[in-house]
C-alpha cells in the first residue's frame, strides 16, 4: 500500500487498511443521439478518455439543457456535462453563471464534479452545427474526497445521427393507487448500502412509445428509478434500481411517478447487524474500502473478512483479505487476527517483509481499548539476519485520544480511539517512521498515515459494511 517506502514501509505493512419535451435535433431545439464521438480531460497526473454516447437537448420553458453523456471504454466510469442557455451557439460556458455542470465517475461514486459554487469550471463550444459538436473545457472541480483540483486538457467531438424517441407517457399500478405487481428483489438492512441486486420491478401501461424516466420518492436514505425506451403501447415491465443507504429499521412506503401518475409500493427494512462493540469488527464478510488522499481511483484498497480461520501457536485467527479496487477477483495479501477481552492482535511473519534468512513469526498487540488516552505499549522485539547481519527492532504504540468524534467525508463516527505507532530499530533514540491509525467503535479503523523523513502518505476510509 506505501508504495513510495522501501524497506521500512514493509516491517508493518499487514496492519494497514487502505464513496420537459423532446423534439429532433436542430440548432433551435430538439434531441439526438451519437453515432461517433469522443471525450478527454485530465487531472495532475492522470488522463482519462471514452467515447460519447449521446447528445440530447430537453426543453424545460424558456430554458434548454445540452446533455453530452459518455463513458470510458470499458464501460466503467461515466461521463456526463450538461450546459443551460435559451440557445445554443458558439461560445462559453461558466459554471460560476449557473451555465454548465459537470460529473464524471462510477454507477457508485462521483470522481469529479464541477458545480456553481465551487470554483470556475468553463466549457466552449467551438463548433455547432445541425450534425456535430466540438468544443474544450477546463477548470476547478471537487474530487472524490471534496478537495477542488485542476481539470486541463478537456476535449469533446460528435456527430448526431438517429432521432430520439418522444417523451413516452401511461399509467403505473391499479386504481387505487398501489403499483402492482411490485416485485422486490435484494436485501434491505438498516447501515447496508443498496447494490445493483436491489431492485423494484414494477408495470407500466404505456399509451404513448417512446422514452421514460421513473423514479420513487427519497425514503429513509434510498431511492429508486429507472430510464429507458418504450417502443410499444399497452402493458410494459420495469426493472428500478436502488441507490443510498438505509438509516432505519422497520416499514416504509415509496411512491413512485411516471410523468402525471403516481404509484406506492411498501418495504420492509431490516435492522442492522447486532452491533459488536468492538474497535475492530471481525465478523465474517464484514468490509471496508480505503482511498489514498491525493491519489485515484486505483490507489483505492478493498478489506473482507472471509471464512478462513488459522491457527498458530496454538491460538485462533480470523483472516482478512486485501484486494485492489476495482479488482476484487484475487486477493493481493491476507492478515490474521485475535480478540481476548480489549487487546486486539495480529499475527504475522516478519520474514516475508523484511527478507530475514529465515523465517521469523509472532504476534503483537495494535491495539487496547481497555486503557486510557496516554497509555503506551511495545510490541515484542523482532530479530533476524539479512544476508548474516542481525537486525532487531520493536514498535512502541500510545492511545493519542480516546472515545473522541471523528467526521471522514460524510460520515460521523462518535467514539474514536486514535493510536500513534512508532517504529524503532534496537537502542536507536529516534524512531525510523510513525504511524497514526484511527479505531471507530462498531465499526473498525476509519483512516491510517505513514509518516517517514519528510513523506506522509494518508488513507481514509469510503466505503464499509459491517455485519
């Protein structure tokens, strides 16, 4: 995970964890779709690039809004910039003046978005006609962990070819108001962020083909919609899917709208997993995803506990698995755990890190949450050769704070213990590097920084689940 730290970073690396109307298409009006059409920009160190998927103009009064939608290559991430004027023409477009947005991520977590408020974002179109778009952007745009950077390099071209379908337009569910059938798919737990497996399936009587956007209400953290084409009348099928988190147990009711008509369907939540009380959570598929502060989305990091429990010198471990996001088919490293009473341990072999001649295991404790702020404990002393040259060292931990709130991003955790960790090698008077980890009561570490010469890297938590 440190990947700037060489022989240091790794002595404790298994203790590291690391979010109107439709009309065809003229310079005037309407909505078209793209044939060809491509897309770029790019952050400090980074250069994305996709192709565009469609250009569409809705007309909402006096007011029209350009959209120009894309992805990457792979399908994974979107692209999506919108413009606002009375008509389109060759000019520019300031965020600042309520003129363009901007928002590029996965199905699951904005990367970057440009918003009114947030610094100038500009977008000029430099070529409109009745059959293709060109123009550049730049500017300031909030990341993942709501720091404004600097996009540069923005580049957009297409070419419009088919004419959209008309606004569709029907009926949803039965005469008194219920959407039936309403078929619920997916697992619906309080704390428990929805997945594409959450997911309403719902009727529509359509009257009028053509295209549909339908979505319920925001209840208790969680909504579902759907869009798409229809391209008959009478009785249509649709499958929404939910977004959020839930933050309550118990019924709830949602109530859906499909342009004038309106539907409700009940669901029920259920109550969050049993909470452990513990700073570091080990039960099993339990998980957590960090990002590197300052870094992308592949510095991002995916820990699960998993059904896999070792024994060593006697004593039982539970093991969690390290993956990089976004590739959660094989896991990268694995770790092993103990709880008696309030020391938390991890047992490792120090061998593999630091590249002893032979193999050198043990445990440590990484953490007390039975003692108060201003306690201090060493780990045991590690000793082995490289290439025949002893080398001892041990790590000596200290409680900074204890019960404390914490806010990382949008969540609030309200009793946090923070622990200093540094790194000595035998009889030196200052330690080689530090650590600073952070321990969430329930719900396990929420943010960790590494710390060597004048380099401090950061990870905090994005993502978790725990069950």
């Amino acid at each position: 995970m440190m990947k700037s730290i060489k022989l240091f970073s790794a002595l404790f690396l298994t203790i590291l964890f690391f979010s109107a109307c439709k009309k065809e298409y003229s310079i005037e009006n309407g909505v078209v779709k793209t044939s060809i059409g491509t897309w770029q920009f790019s952050d400090s160190d980074t250069t994305y690039t996709g192709d565009m998927d469609s250009v569409s103009i809705v007309s909402t009064g006096t007011t029209k809004e350009l959209f120009l939608d894309g992805k990457t290559a792979d399908g994974s991430q979107n692209f999506s910039m919108v413009l606002f004027a009375d008509t389109f023409k060759v000019g520019s477009y300031k965020a600042s003046l309520f003129q363009t947005t901007f928002d590029f991520g996965t199905a699951s977590k904005t990367i970057y978005k440009a918003l009114q408020l947030n610094g100038e974002f500009i977008v000029n179109i430099t070529s409109l006609t009745n059959s293709s778009i060109t123009g550049d952007f730049s500017g300031k745009v909030l990341d993942s962990l709501g720091r404004l950077v600097n996009l540069t390099n923005g580049k957009f071209t297409s070419k419009f070819s088919g004419i959209v379908a008309p606004t569709s337009s029907g009926v949803l569910g039965d005469s008194a108001g219920n959407c039936r059938p309403a078929v619920i798919n997916g697992v619906y737990k309080e704390g428990t962020t929805m997945t594409p497996a959450n997911t309403a399936q719902i009727q529509v009587t359509v009257a009028v083909p053509g295209t549909y956007s339908i979505s319920t209400n925001s209840v208790n953290g969680i909504m579902f919609s759907s869009t798409g084409t229809f391209n008959s009348t009478g009785v249509q099928s649709v499958t929404l899917t939910a977004s959020g988190t839930p933050a309550l147990s118990g019924d709830q009711t949602f109530t859906l709208n499909y342009g004038n008509s309106k539907c409700g369907f009940k669901l029920t939540f259920l109550p969050a997993a049993a909470a452990s009380g513990d700073y570091f959570p080990l039960s099993l598929n339990t998980n957590w995803q960090f990002s590197l502060q300052g870094g992308t989305t592949s510095d991002s990091t995916f820990s699960k506990v998993i059904d896999y429990k070792p024994t060593f010198d006697n004593k039982d471990y539970q093991t969690i698995a390290r993956y990089d996001v976004p590739n959660f088919n094989n896991a990268i490293d694995s770790f092993y755990y103990r709880k008696p009473g309030g020391d938390y341990y991890q047992f490792m072999n120090y061998s593999t890190l630091l590249g002893f001649d032979n193999i050198v295991t043990g445990e440590f404790i990484f953490l007390k949450d039975n003692v108060a702020a201003g306690t201090t404990w060493n780990s045991p002393t590690i000793s082995g050769t490289i290439l025949g040259v002893p080398i001892s060292g041990y790590a000596k931990m200290t409680i900074l704070e204890k019960a404390v709130p914490v806010t990382i991003a949008s969540f609030d955790f309200p009793d946090v213990i923070k622990v200093k960790y540094e790194y000595f090698l035998l009889n030196a008077p200052v330690p080689a590097y530090t650590m600073e980890r952070w321990f969430a009561k329930n719900i396990g570490e929420i943010y960790n920084s590494f710390t060597m010469g004048p380099e401090t890297e950061i990870h905090q938590i994005e993502e978790f689940r725990i069950y």
